[in-house]
C-alpha cells in the first residue's frame, strides 16, 4: 500500500504532466501542428482521468 506522500507525489506529477501537455497542446496549436497538439491533448486528459482515480484510491497512514 503507498503512503500518504506517495500518494500526494503521484497527483503532483499527474498535476505538473498535464499541465506540461497544456502548454505543449496550446504551442501546437499556435504554430498549426495538429498532430503533436492532439498527441498533448491525449496526455492531458489521461493524466486528468488518472487523477480522478486516484482521489477515490483509499488514503494510507504514513507508517503502513
């Protein structure tokens, strides 16, 4: 089982991944690449669906 600060280091780095894909989508998007822009918009949204898994994953007690 992960630990209370396992748990809040994994939603950062869902947190920081999408917002990293945000702004790799929204430069896409600026200089016409669809492609990479679609690619960075698939990033965003998996981190954001694992973040919504990962809130109803029960929270450990440091020590477990």
């Amino acid at each position: 089982m992960m630990t209370s600060a396992q748990f809040d280091r994994l939603r950062n780095l869902l947190i920081d991944t999408a917002v990293t894909a945000s702004l790799i989508e929204l430069e896409a998007l600026a200089d016409k690449n669809d492609q990479l822009a679609e690619r960075a918009e698939h990033v965003r949204v998996n981190c954001a669906a694992l973040m919504g898994l990962s809130s109803d994953l029960p929270e450990a007690t440091d020590g477990e």
